[in-house]
C-alpha cells in the first residue's frame, strides 16, 4: 500500500506555503487525449445557472481556522463540472459497485449516478456489479437505466447486493477489461477505498483509459478528511427512537437502568452525537475513551449515584467500547470478519450482565435492566431528507470529475465544499472522536457522567492532540499534576 500511494503522489507547490494534494488525470498517462464539450452547455435544465462550470484552478482548504501568520497549508481540487470533458457520451461504459456493510443511502447514491450519468451527460450504458467486489467475476451484472432505479432511494440497503472481501485486483480488472467498462464507481469504507487504489494501480499498470472513482461510505463516520459520511445523519436520527425506548423503560421500572448499543467499531461519532441529540442519556461510552467498572470514579459508582438521585438511569455505548476489557474476562481477540476488521464481542450484552451482577448480587439492590440493540434496524433504513440531498451531492460530483479525466480519487465534501482526494488520504488514517475537544467537553457538559479519562491517558491525548485547558479536571490528578499538564498544551 505505500509504494502505492507513492505512486499517485501528485503535489504542487505554491505561494505562502501553498500546497494542493492533486489527483491523477488521464492525461497523466494518455498526453494526447481529445477533448470534447461539456454536453452540459446545451442541457436546457442547467441553462439559467450564471457559473455552473468550476474554475480548473479552484481548490479547498483541508483547514480553515488558522492565525494570520499561518501558511496556507493543504488543499484539495475542487469537484465540480468542467468546460471540457474527456469522454464522449457514446463512449461511457460505467458501472457501480457496493460493498462492505449496509448504510443508509446506498440506494440514493446508486440511484443518481444512473440519473446523473443518463441525464447529465447522456449516459446509457451504466452496469450494476452484483455482490461487491466479487460480483465482478463471479456474478451476473444488471443494466441500470432511469426507470429502474427511479424509487430504488425509498428502500434501504442495496439493489445491486455487497458483500464484504472477495477483492481479487488481477480478475477484477480482467472483467473490467472484457467488458470495455471505463468507468469505475466505487461504493464503501476504508477497506474498499484501499481496493479501489489497488484497482487503479493495475488499470494504470495495463495502460487502460478506465476512470476509477471512490465513494466513500461507512456509517461510522470515520473515514478521513472529508467532514461527513452519508447515513450518519439518518443513523443519529434513527438511533434517538431507541435512547427514547430505553428512557421510557427505564423511568417505569424501580430502579430502571436502560442500556443502548450503537454503531461505532472504532469511533464513537454515532454514540457522541446521538447523546447530545437526545438529552435522556446519562453516560455515554466510547472506544476512543476507556472505562473502568469498579472503584472511585468507575461506572458501577456513577450508575448507584445516577439511581439514588433519579430513580433511574440511561446508558449508550458504541459497540468498538470496553473490548480491550472484555478480552481480559473473557478470550483473545484474534479472529477477524472477511474485511479485515476485528470480529467484536458484544459490548451491550457483556456490559448488561456485569451491571446486573453488581448490584443484584454484590450490592442487593433491586434492578430492572432493559437492553435495545438497534444497530441493524438502523443500517437497513431508507436515508432521511438530509442524507439524500448530501447522495446527490457526492453522486454529481463523482460523475463530474469522471468525465473531466480525473482518476484514483474519492470524493467528499472537506469544510462544506465537495474535493476530489486522492485515495491515500482516506487510507492512511481514520476519523475519531478527540476526547480532549470542545464536541466531547458538550457531552461530558450534558450527561455528567465522568470522563474515566486518568493522567496518562489526558498526557498521551495532549501530545497527540492537543487538550484544551479546561478539560483539566480534578480527575487528572493533585494540583501539582495539572500544572504540569498545563505546562505541556
């Protein structure tokens, strides 16, 4: 993967510390290609817009809060329609891949590349890839055209079907070579973005004109760079019909404890964002933070204070939370799902139990805890009004930069403005909730819950992020340690 992402380094440096993280074109590899009108200049829908094409030299800042004596730092290209394109309409054979796990919008996205293509530009020739990315060479391929995907976004999962691995680069491009396809959509997470790049380096390698575009898709939220995935907002959403559930299960019982489980492997965003949304949640945990059941300032003690004050008491936890302590009690956790991932042990259930074991059993108080797991209610839903708006964003603009002759990116909005990134920016790193910022400080603020963060941890978070001083709680230690955490922001 580094010699890869080697390979499509494409830097350019300007003025004031300027520096645009480009994306491959075409004509990288193919100096003469022709070029054609934008067949959007004669299109009658978009004739009233003063300045639809986007200007070849406009960029997005990846960061736009900085000092006045900052330099100007990375930027990415703008996405967006171009005067000129590099595929004629009769030419496009396009297909569409999904793969990984389900989220909501996959439908939606699916459905306004066909739209986007066929009306757009004139597109017509657009394959559905079924099953992921093994539906390349072991499945059967399905026309997509404007009436069959025209209500597909009112249904949740994916029409064309994922599955997660079967990524054999070698057949793969062998089948997108057979069927003369030249462009490439690909839909799905950090893992399939990787075999996306893998995709292209072997496309680059066999001198093909194939345009290969990422759409980046994980539920989680946690994919790099970009500001938001698609489904969040509607799993945010979704996920406040089960913290109401448990709220109202656990203010009817004496002594109601409400557990929720939510979708996060290895961030917390959905949990974080869920909780503030709701305002019914008295603890919140997360896999960028650890927690500790007993002792001074552990959850067992938060949940008797929360009970003896309230009555009751709600909790949602991301499912990537407490492995690390689970795996102590319980077995090793070597085994892997067929992405790659870590096969997690249920956070929810094992958390229930030892809750349960506390106070029934330690403690002898009378308990009556409810347990919702929603998670696959939530990924099987249509998108909500905001997602499907953000789908047909991420759609044209994938579409756009595909027939402009950029290749080997993904696509995402960075700081409100759609960019074209290239696909090593959103491999290298993933997204995570930052337990020393302001966003986690608001939770913290609302359920008031301790934060389970030690000395260590608040260290080792200040020199990788930089913790904000107000964080500095007596939970840190004497005064003399929070000076000297002070001494280090």
């Amino acid at each position: 993967m580094e010699s890869s992402a080697k390979s499509q380094l494409k830097i350019v440096n300007g003025d004031a510390g300027f520096i645009l993280e480009d994306v491959p074109h075409l004509t990288d590899y193919f100096p003469d290609l022709p070029t054609y009108h934008n067949p959007l200049k004669d299109n009658p829908a978009y004739s009233v817009v003063k300045q639809y094409f986007v200007n070849k030299d406009d960029t997005v800042a990846q960061q736009i809060v900085v000092h006045q004596s900052s330099p100007r730092g990375t930027h990415f290209r703008r996405a967006g329609p171009r005067q000129r394109v590099y595929f004629e309409s009769d030419e496009v054979h396009a297909c569409i891949v999904t793969c990984g796990g389900l989220c909501p919008g996959l439908n939606t996205v699916i459905r306004e590349i066909v739209c986007g293509l066929y009306h757009m530009y004139g597109v017509n020739k657009i394959l559905g890839i079924e099953g992921g990315y093994r539906g390349f060479y072991s499945r059967n391929m399905i026309s997509l055209t404007p009436r069959f995907v025209d209500d597909i976004h009112k249904r949740g999962g994916t029409i064309i079907g994922t599955s997660r691995g079967g990524h054999d680069t070698s057949k793969i491009v062998d089948s997108i070579q057979d069927r003369g396809i030249n462009q490439v959509y690909i839909i799905g997470g950090d893992g399939t973005q990787k075999g996306a790049s893998a995709i292209f380096e072997e496309i680059k390698r066999r001198g093909l004109k194939v345009a290969v575009i990422g759409i980046p898709k994980t539920i989680d939220n946690d994919i790099a760079v970009i500001d938001k995935s698609f489904g969040f907002d509607t799993a945010v959403e979704e996920a406040q019909r089960a913290i109401n559930a448990a709220h109202v299960e656990a203010e009817s019982a004496e002594n109601g404890v409400g557990v929720v489980k939510l979708m996060g492997r290895y961030s917390g965003f959905i949990a974080m964002y869920a909780t503030l949304a709701s305002r019914d949640v008295d603890c919140c945990l997360i896999p960028e933070t650890p927690f500790y059941l007993e002792g001074e300032g552990g959850l067992f003690e938060y949940i008797e204070k929360r009970i003896k004050e309230d009555g009751h008491m709600v909790i949602v936890l991301a499912e990537g939370a407490g492995q690390e302590l689970m795996a102590e009690s319980i077995r090793s956790m070597d085994q892997q799902d067929a992405s790659g991932n870590k096969a997690l042990l249920d956070v929810g259930l094992w958390l229930s139990q030892k809750i349960q074991d506390h106070f029934t059993g330690k403690r002898k108080m009378v308990l009556t805890l409810k347990y919702i797991d929603p998670t696959y209610m939530i990924r099987a839903i249509p998108s909500n009004a905001s997602d499907n708006v953000y789908c047909t964003l991420l759609a044209h603009s994938a579409i756009h930069g595909a027939m402009a002759g950029f290749t080997g990116f993904t696509v995402g909005p960075v700081n409100g403005r759609h960019a074209y990134i290239p696909f090593y920016r959103i491999t290298e790193t993933q997204n995570k909730v930052v337990i020393t910022d302001r966003m986690w400080a608001r939770l913290l603020a609302s359920t008031h819950q301790p934060s389970f963060l030690n000395y260590k941890q608040a260290m080792k978070d200040i020199k990788t992020d930089g913790a904000p001083t107000q964080l500095l709680s007596d939970e840190y230690g004497n005064d003399s340690k929070k000076e000297e955490v002070q001494k280090k922001i």
